[in-house]
C-alpha cells in the first residue's frame, strides 16, 4: 500500500520540483535583465555615481522590510495562490526602474522592486524547502543553480539589447511581461500547501526567530563573500594587478559561473557528503580564495581566488535556508529571518569593503573576506542542529524524509 501511495506521489512531486526549479529561472532572469540596463538607467534619470549608488540601496531596505509579511501572504492566500502573486508582482517590478525620470522616483521604485523580489524569494524558497522534504533528497542547491543560470540567461538578453541600443524602457517592459507569463504557468505546477485549520496566521512583522538568526550567521558570512566578490573583483583585477578592462571583467565572470556551476552540481555532494561536511570543505576553499586574493601577484592569481571564492559559498545559502525550513513549525517565516539576515549581509558588504579600501587597501578588505570564509568551516555544525529529523542521519537531513503530499 505505501508503494503504491509513494508511486501515485512521485509524478507529482517530480512536476512539483521542475515548477519550483522554473519559478528560481525566472526569478533570476528578472535580475539578470534589471542588471545589464543600470547604465542605462543612471544616464536616463542624469545620476552621479552616489546618487545611484543611493539609489539601489533603497532595493535591499525594501526587500528588509517586506520579507516578514511573506509568512503571512503564504498563510492567508496559500502557498501556490500567494506564489503568483508575489512572483507576477516581481517580474511586473523590472519595468518600474527605467521609468524613473529622476532620484526620487527610481528611489520609490527600487524599494518596490526589492520588497517584491524579498516577498517571492522567501516564498519559492519555502516552497522548495517542502518538496525536498517530500522528495527525500538535497535539491535547494540545484533550485538556486537554476537561480543563477536565469541571471546569466537575463543578462545575456539585456547585453545585446544594450548592445543594439534598445531603449531599456521597451526592452525591460517587454522582458517583464515574458516573464510574468512564464512565472505564472510555472507556478501552476507547484503544491498547493495550506495551513491547518487550528494553525494560527504569523504575525504580519514578527523578530526572526533564535534558531533563524544562528543560521542565518552563517549565510551572512557566505554572502558577505559573496557580495564583496561580484562588486570588489573587476575593480581589484584593475586597481591592484593593473588589470585591462576586459581581463578584470573576466574575474567577475570566473566567479559567476563557478557559482552556478558549482550550485547546479552541489546537491550531489550534499547527498554524498551531508550538509555540515559540505560547508566546511567549502569554506576551506574559499578561505584559501580569500588568501589568493588578498595576497595576489598577478592576474592569475586573483582570477583563481575569486573563483575558488566562488566554488566554496555556493552552496551555503541554499543549504541555510533549507535548514531554516525544518528549524521550527513555520518555515516561512524562519526562512524569512534568515532571509532577512542575509540580505544585510548583502547591504553591508560593499560599502564595508569600500571603507576599509579607503583607510587601508584592498588587500586588507580581502582579509576580512578570507576572515568571513573562515567562519562557515567553524560554524557550519549550525544546519546540522537545526535541519537533523530522529530519522535522518546526523550529517543528511532529507535522507529518510519519506513521500507525503
């Protein structure tokens, strides 16, 4: 009888994870797409560099600040419903930006556009969170391989837009009504989870809690890296190896591709070695990124730091939010805290590199990532504690998580 059951399952989980792995491509596509018309953008709305970089902070206060309401959208709305609101919401977000006529207005809009994408992240994260428990095997660290592979796909179709001159106001307009026709057909795959009866609705703002903030240290250490490599690496390669415009560009792109490639590939290495074992072999590759880096004499050297960088985070984050999803009776909303933690992380990252650049040098800034890098090999025991089932094995958390829909 639980073969068949389990068998009747299967279909359904399957079409369930391909859903959930489509909404992460679209997800990604829409930062992918924002992130080549920039330029475009700060020419349009007359912005100095400080304006604009202004202005993009007002991306990560909105994301902060809308993420403890996703719980509760989920809660009243369910799962599959409040998924296609949140994700139609964020694809329709990428045509606000290059309609900004000035600082003002791209400030409103960028908070709007960060609070939908935090809104549908902690969400589709919540949803693969489940699906890999009812699977019965790591697959959040391919979930967000698809995430990035839909960034490179996204910024891929803006540089040739850019390239052919396209007005980023047709273009980014166009790629948001794609991607909200694409979002929504996805989310029609995905389970429709809802809350029992006696289950009461999360507060609409509520403090992350404990075992969200303990994880969520660690994903900060991983995004700190992480933030400090995608906006420090070109200006590093330039600044400190004497680096050509085209060389130092490829020290961001050795980056991203070694992060997709390695979160498209990680779930096999979870699944063979466990969570915590995972993280700490990456962190003792990305602290040896982090020397590379922070000791470079010449471009090779810094090229292969960041991508050793890369190799070793990227699985972190997926990891973290998969152990907050099983942390406590709502995962939504310890997803949400750890989200939340995260994206600080993010916030902080390049301004804190710029600050110690500007008192010391960049190799010092990179000390402090290598001392970030460090910290996932010590702490990494964290999503052992919070993601471990009486069933499961110590170091495999979704090992023995049997079928059940």
């Amino acid at each position: 009888m639980a073969t068949t059951t389990t068998r009747k399952t299967e279909p359904r989980l399957r079409r369930a994870h391909l859903a959930v792995a489509a909404i992460f491509a679209v997800h990604g596509a829409v930062t992918g797409s924002f992130a080549t018309r920039i330029p475009w953008i700060q020419e349009h709305a007359d912005l100095s560099a400080g304006q604009l970089g202004f202005a993009l902070v007002f991306a990560a206060l909105g994301a902060s600040a809308a993420m403890p309401l996703a719980a509760r959208i989920a809660h009243v709305l369910g799962m599959r419903a409040a998924l296609r609101v949140l994700v139609a919401l964020w694809c329709a977000s990428l045509a606000l930006p290059a309609l900004s006529p000035g600082l003002p207005w791209l400030c409103g809009a960028m908070f709007v556009y960060g609070a939908s994408a935090g809104m549908a992240d902690v969400v589709m994260n919540a949803q693969g969170v489940e699906v890999e428990e009812r699977l019965g095997r790591s697959i959040m660290s391919g979930l967000h391989g698809m995430w990035s592979a839909g960034a490179l796909f996204g910024s891929l179709v803006g540089v040739v837009a850019a390239h052919a001159a396209l007005d980023a106001r047709v273009h980014l307009a166009s790629a948001a009504a794609v991607l909200v026709v694409l979002g929504l057909l996805a989310c029609g795959g995905v389970l429709d989870l809802r809350p029992a009866q006696h289950d009461e609705a999360p507060a609409r703002f509520a403090l992350p809690p404990r075992s969200a903030l303990i994880i969520g240290a660690i994903g900060f250490c991983a995004v700190f890296a992480e933030g400090a490599s995608m906006d420090w690496s070109a200006v590093y390669l330039r600044d400190i190896t004497d680096a050509s415009p085209g060389v130092a560009a490829a020290s961001y792109t050795a980056f991203a591709c070694t992060m997709a490639v390695s979160r498209l590939l990680g779930d096999l290495v979870v699944r063979r070695f466990g969570p915590v074992r995972t993280v700490r072999v990456g962190g003792v590759l990305a602290t040896a990124g982090g020397v590379l880096v922070a000791t470079a004499a010449n471009q090779v050297a810094a090229i292969a730091g960041f991508a050793l960088i890369g190799v070793g985070i990227a699985v972190v984050v997926p990891l973290c939010f998969a152990a907050a999803g099983r942390s406590g009776p709502n995962p939504s909303q310890a997803i949400a805290g750890v989200a939340t933690v995260t994206y600080t992380s993010g916030l902080v990252a390049p301004a804190a590199i710029g600050s110690i650049a500007q008192a010391s040098s960049l190799q010092a800034s990179f000390g402090l990532v290598t001392l970030l890098a460090a910290g996932l090999t010590l702490g990494a025991g964290v999503l052992r504690a919070a993601g471990t089932s009486a069933a499961a094995p110590a170091d495999n958390p979704v090992a023995a998580a049997a079928p059940q829909v």
